[in-house]
C-alpha cells in the first residue's frame, strides 16, 4: 500500500472513530454533579435538602428559596421571583404548585432521616415555615428510594394494561381528586382540551420563546445549568437523543417544525394514556400550595405502585380550555399509566448553595 493511502486510511479511521464515540457519549444519560456541600450544614441535612429538590416542578425551574436555621430545627420555603414563567404562568398559580411539591418532597425527605417535621403556612408573607427534629436515628431507605424514583414519565403508557385502573380511581377517592379513566367520555373531553390547547402554545411565539428559553440542548448546557427541560426529561434518550441536539438549537426551538413534532409528540402522549387525575383547589397562593402538596402525595404513592405520572398543564393555562375540563377548578391535570420499566429521576438539579442560606 503507498504511503499516501496509508495516511488517508488511518486519518479517515480516526475521525470515524472520534466522531462515533463522540456520538455515543452524546446518547449517553446526562449525569448533573449537583454540589451538596454548604458551609454551615451537615452532611445529613444536605442529603436531606439534595432529596427535597428531587420534587417537581413547572419546566423544571427549581423555584424555591430556602432560609434555613439548623440549630433551630427550622426553614423557610418562598418563591424566587427570578424563576418564574412569566408566559404561561402570568400569575404564578404553577410557580406555587411547585413550591408545595418541594415542600411534600422535603418532609419526605426528613421522615426519611427519622425527623418530625410541621410546617404552617404565612399568608403575610407568602412563606412556609417548616420545622424540623430528629427522633430517630433509624434510615428509612425504602423513603429514600421512592424520592429518587419519582419522576415526570413522557412516554406513551401501556394502553394493554389497565390493571392499575381501580387502584388509582380508589386512592382519588380517598384524597377527595377526580379520576376520569380512558373508558368514560370525561376523559375524551379531556384529551381533546389537552391537544387543542398544545396546539395553541405550540404555534404561539412567546409561549414556544419561553419554552426555547428552558430548553437544554445539550449535555453541556444541562451540566451547566443544572435546571430546565434537557433531551431526557423531555424522554428522548439515545440515538434519538443525538439527533435532538445535532438538529436542535434555541433559535429553531421557536419554529414550525419544532412544534408539529411537538404535537405529534402529545397526541402520541395522550394516545397512551390509562387515564387522568384532577387535583382541584381554590386560586390563593396558600391553596395553591396545599394543592402542590396533596398532588405529591399523591404522586408517591403512585411511583411506589409503579404507576407512571406526567403532569400536562396545557387546557389548565388557556382558560378557553379550561372552562371545557369536568371540575370546578383544576389546578394539576395528571396524565397516568402503567409502562413495562419504570425508571428513576433524571435528577437534573441545582447546587443547594444556588437557593440556601444558612443562618
Ligand atoms: C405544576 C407543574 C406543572 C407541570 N406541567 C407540565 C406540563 O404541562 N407538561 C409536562 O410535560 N410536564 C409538566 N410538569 C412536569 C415538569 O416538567 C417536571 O416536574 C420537571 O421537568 C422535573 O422533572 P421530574 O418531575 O422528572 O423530576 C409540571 C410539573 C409541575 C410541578
């Protein structure tokens, strides 16, 4: 072989291979280093406050801000106004949804660790005040695990598997929510608002600016922003995923394309759907919260019965929609259903000292 041929073959191997493993790491799981470590905290309060940031929340925005008083056994929980989704939660209904996941997720999170926790809620200030004592040093792992397990599941579920329905209808009853399974025609009303309403945002420019905004389009922008909606939570995950962000950028994110995938996305969503939960409450930010907190709840226990949950909030934000959906007021529409493997957070979360203070 000439010497020439030689070197193309080895230059062409070599970018082959690069470029092979380059897409390999690329479809691999994102693994987001949060930092745990605050000065002034223990190891076990921060493992504590890690857990608690597991909870929800709206695009994953993390919107809590958390004053916190170890010595004390106690914490305050309010809403960051930074992070906030001005678009398609003017009025912050979803941002304080959120806070009352966080804070169903914390108290978790302490009873995990053995502690007692109350909290009550200031109407004054819009804040939670949490208090905390540990009672015992027993570690309950099954807690812990249940956290860690808890995610937003966008895939299209097992519609051959309903076995889970009458569960799900018995533990609404019981937490005083709606449970509309697939074969009722509340359900079809339902899946039709929720598509209309998809729609609608898909093709509206701020809406799509704003969900561009909290999109991670790659490995890199999710490990540096350690927020917002990366390839994985949104379930897109190997080859798919290095397609996503070879052919996804902030700018196209706003386009047409962008949101026709997105609505076949959704009707394929809603065509895997066993059925919805309603948790319904009144608009003070306080109920709201309650609201947040009842849904997590409830969000629990299905993740310990290996029942997939996704939150779509789309016909609650269009009040045009809205009006359509069978309750009086919803506040969190839950897709749910049964899938073959279940999964486990994608723990896409920030550095505690990013929203701690410690006092
Ligand atoms: C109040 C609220 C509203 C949400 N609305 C939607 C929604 O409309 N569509 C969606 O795909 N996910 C929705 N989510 C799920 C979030 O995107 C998800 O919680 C976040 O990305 C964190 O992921 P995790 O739940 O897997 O931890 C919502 C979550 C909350 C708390």
């Amino acid at each position: 072989m000439k010497k020439k041929t030689l070197i193309a073959l080895i230059t062409t191997t070599v970018v082959l291979v690069s470029a092979l493993t380059s897409i390999l790491v690329t479809g691999r799981k994102t693994n987001v280093n949060t930092d745990k470590s605050i000065q002034g905290l223990n190891e076990e309060l921060s493992e504590i406050m890690y857990l608690g940031s597991l909870a929800p929340s709206s695009h994953n925005i993390q919107c809590w801000l958390i004053e916190l008083y170890p010595e004390e056994g106690k914490l305050t929980v309010s809403a960051d106004p930074e992070r906030k989704l001005g678009v398609v939660d003017p009025h912050a209904r979803e941002q304080f949804l959120s806070l009352g996941c966080y804070i169903r997720t914390l108290e978790e999170a302490f009873l995990a660790y053995g502690y007692n926790v109350t909290y009550s809620y200031d109407e004054s200030t819009d804040t939670m005040n949490l208090s905390f004592k540990k009672i015992s040093d027993k570690i309950d792992p099954n807690t812990i695990a249940r956290i860690k397990k808890r995610h937003t599941d966008k895939r299209a579920f097992d519609i051959s598997d309903s076995s889970k329905n009458e569960y799900v209808a018995k533990l609404c009853k019981n937490n005083g929510c709606e449970y509309y399974s697939f074969d009722t025609k509340e359900f079809a009303i339902i899946k039709k608002a929720t598509t209309d309403a998809y729609i609608k945002q898909a093709y509206d420019e701020e809406t799509a600016a704003e969900l561009s905004n909290w999109l991670r389009l790659s490995n890199k922008e999710t490990k540096d922003k350690k927020d917002g909606l990366s390839a994985e939570q949104l379930g897109i995950t190997g080859i798919k995923k290095v397609f996503y962000y070879l052919f996804t950028n902030h700018e196209n994110a706003k386009g047409k394309t962008f949101a026709d995938q997105g609505i076949a996305n959704t009707e394929n969503q809603l065509n895997g759907c066993m059925g919805f939960i309603i948790v319904s409450s009144g608009d003070s930010k306080k109920e709201l919260v309650e609201c947040g907190i009842k849904a997590t709840d409830i969000w629990l226990d299905l993740t310990e019965n290996n029942i997939s949950v996704h939150p779509m909030s789309y016909a609650i934000e269009e009040a045009e929609y809205k009006t359509q959906l069978p309750s009086e007021n919803p506040q969190m529409l839950l897709r749910v259903g049964c899938v073959k493997k279940y999964g486990e957070n994608n723990a896409v979360r920030r550095d505690l000292s990013d929203y701690i203070k410690v006092h």
